[in-house]
C-alpha cells in the first residue's frame, strides 16, 4: 500500500467534498473526482431490476469507455423517482460540466458519472446540488485531506470511511491504483450494495479495463454480504487516465496480469472494510468452502453459510454452534460428501469424516469470540472448487439502525 491511502494518491485525480444541504446533520453529502485528462473507464453497475436514475444515466455515459469525472450525492438515492429522477441525474451532470467549465477543466456532461446513495422514493433537492457543486468545483484537490473529504462524503449509515492503494510496476513505469468506497447496510451479491470509486493512473485499453474490472467485482464485492439485500444503486467504476506512461497495457499479457492481481488487492481491502462495518457489525467474518466439485458449487455454500441468520447469530453471540454451518452447506444446493466432510472454527476442527471431533467446545468457543472470525467448511467430494466469502454478524444493532432509518 502507499503513504497515501486515499483516491487522491493516484497523479492526475482531484477530489473535494462539502455539505450542500441533502442531510439534516452538517455531514458532507456531496462529493467530486475529475481526472486532469480524459480517462478510460469501466464500471459494473446493479442487477436489481429496480434501478436508480443515475445508474441508467451513467449505463448510457459509460457506453464509450471514457469519462473524465464522477458527481455523487448522499442523503437520497433518487429511486424511484421516474421522468424526474432522470432529469434530475442528467442536470447534476450538467451542472458538473458547467461549474468545472469555470475553473478552466473542460469536462463534456457524457464524461461524467452520477450516482446518489441514501433514501428510496425522494426527489433530489435541486436548487441545494447546483448550489453545492459550483461551490465545490474550486475547491478541488490533490492533498489527503481532499481525498478524506471524498471518502466522508459519500457515506450513509457508514461508521468508517474505507480507502485503499498500492502500487505495481510495468514496465519500468509505477502504477498507482487507489480506491474508495460506501456500504454497509443492503449488502448483497450481483453486485455487493454499495458505490466504489478506483482510479490509477495506468495506460491501459478500454477492452482490458472491462475485462480486470468484471474479474475483480467478481472475486470481491461479489463474494460480499451482510444481509443478502441487493441495493438498486450499486457502482463500480474505475478511472484510468494513462499519466503513468507505461506500455499499453492490453488483456492477456503479462501487464494485464499484474495490473488486475493489483485492482484485486484494492477491491479485496475494500470488500473486507465493508464487511466490517457492516450494520450493526462486532465481528468480520470470513467464510471459506474448500473440497467442492466446483469453484460455482463452493460459492454457493458459502453464499448459504454467510447469509444464514442463524450462523450469523451464533456468531454475534460467539455459540460454537457448529451444526449451523455445515447444515447452512448441506442445503446451498451444492455437492456434499457429509462422510468425508469438514468444519473448522479459526484453527479448531471441530467435524471431520462424519462426526465431531474431541476438541473442547470451550476451545471453539474462545475462537468464536475473536474480533474477526474464519469459518472453513470442506465439502468432502475429492474437487478443488473454493470460494471466499467476507461477512460479519447479525447483532440487535442492526434491526435499531433498519427500524430507524427513514426517520
């Protein structure tokens, strides 16, 4: 990782925060990236077939592969909001445009992605956005504290910001991959309910980009969950303006590998930092499938663990209910050998070969009530198929925080 775990690490990306007026408190709820140069970019977005209005407009920006800035709001996640809520997304790209117009930044209002996090079913307060983004345009920057304020601005019921960087060479050029990213409540997969922001200053095509961003939602933010709730605003996109001046980096080659093993790295902090701040969240839990025929088969029992609310409460209360783990397997629909099966706590095997072993539930028990808990469970069928899967667990907080929440 770098000194500066912030998006603004990355040469060539300004960012900025202030509160425009969306949230009742102080808090800062609208947020700016603008990349110096055009960019290449690659996003996924949502697969609920209920969708915000700044996913069908960043969809049809995102299009060309390029975009030069992102505008993101918090407070109101403009769903819902038909013909309005549109209108609405496009003017705050327009907006966009205009205010970093004056400031000598030519971005067209189609090389700009919206995306607004927060309640379903509101309009977005207009007159405070415009207000908020020509008053944000010139106080754009590069420092740390600029990429704080990115980062603090686009939470919602968030506990913790969550950055992340690292570095990578190719060539003889040093690439910067920087991240940040909101979610901790609606957290499920296809894709995991939240908004990621990457740049890198990388020189890479638009068909690798897509290419290293699809595998890494994959391998991260889609083996994410808190509560197996698919948001209807979820965004991951990266920005590659080619300030590093490295060779072309085209998929297959050697750069390619190295860049997405690196995007990976970010993604995976990133999908971990959620995890653990996820609502309500005293423990991160990782669930890990080993044995399985397929990696797809060890993915869905780990997805049956993860999401189960009984696991999820026996880990909250640190139960070494073990049978809830290996039974949550058994019914995920994936291949099981339960005679040749496995369950671990931490480092405590607690069943193997079809029974339970003689460790001391005392033992089980300690391990359980570790900050962070890992839950191995082999599906005994001879296969190599592994998944990973970042979780946390279920607490009373988090009905207080879902009860509340509109009001």
């Amino acid at each position: 990782m770098t000194g500066n775990p912030y998006i603004t690490a990355v040469r060539g990306f300004l960012a900025g925060a202030l509160h425009c007026g969306i949230k009742r408190s102080s808090q800062s709820d609208l947020a700016m990236l603008v990349s110096a140069v055009p960019a290449t970019a690659a996003a996924v977005f949502t697969t609920n077939n209920v969708v915000g209005a700044p996913i069908v407009v960043g969809r049809k920006h995102i299009k060309h592969g390029r975009l030069s800035a992102c505008v993101i709001n918090s407070g109101c996640a403009n769903v819902c909001t038909g013909k309005r809520g549109i209108s609405d997304a496009l003017k705050m790209c327009t907006l966009t445009s205009e205010a970093l117009a004056r400031n000598d930044m030519a971005v067209a209002p189609e090389e700009i992605l919206p995306s607004s996090t927060g309640i379903i079913g509101r309009y977005l307060p207009m007159k405070e956005i415009r207000s908020g983004i020509f008053s944000l345009a010139p106080r754009l920057g590069c420092s740390i504290a600029h990429g704080e304020a990115f980062a603090h601005a686009i939470l919602t019921t968030d506990l913790k910001i969550k950055t992340a960087s690292t570095q990578v060479h190719v060539g003889r050029r040093t690439i910067t991959i920087a991240g940040c990213c909101k979610g901790s409540g609606m957290i499920a997969p296809n894709m995991a309910t939240m908004l990621a922001y990457v740049a890198t200053d990388a020189a890479i095509s638009s068909t690798a980009l897509q290419a290293a961003v699809r595998d890494t939602a994959d391998s991260t933010f889609n083996c994410l969950t808190v509560d197996q709730h698919t948001s209807t605003s979820d965004t991951y996109v990266v920005l590659a303006n080619g300030l590093a001046e490295n060779p072309g980096i085209e998929m297959g080659t050697a750069g390619w590998r190295s860049f997405t093993e690196a995007l990976e790295t970010v993604c995976d902090s990133l999908a971990r930092q959620i995890a653990a701040d996820g609502e309500g969240a005293t423990k991160l839990v990782t669930v890990r499938v080993i044995g399985a025929q397929t990696d797809t088969d060890a993915r869905r029992a780990a997805m049956a663990i993860a999401n189960s609310p009984l696991v999820k409460t026996a880990i909250h209360g640190g139960d070494p209910n073990w049978g809830r783990f290996v039974s949550a397997a058994g019914y995920s629909g994936a291949k099981m050998n339960p005679d040749k099966a496995l369950c671990q706590i931490g480092n405590k095997v607690v069943f193997r070969a079809g029974q339970p072993t003689a460790i001391a539930l005392a033992e089980v028990e300690s391990a359980m009530k570790n900050p962070e808990v890992v839950i191995t469970v082999g599906l005994g069928t001879g296969g190599k198929g592994t998944c990973r899967v970042y979780t946390c667990d279920l607490s009373r907080e988090y009905i207080t925080i879902n009860a509340d929440y509109h009001t």
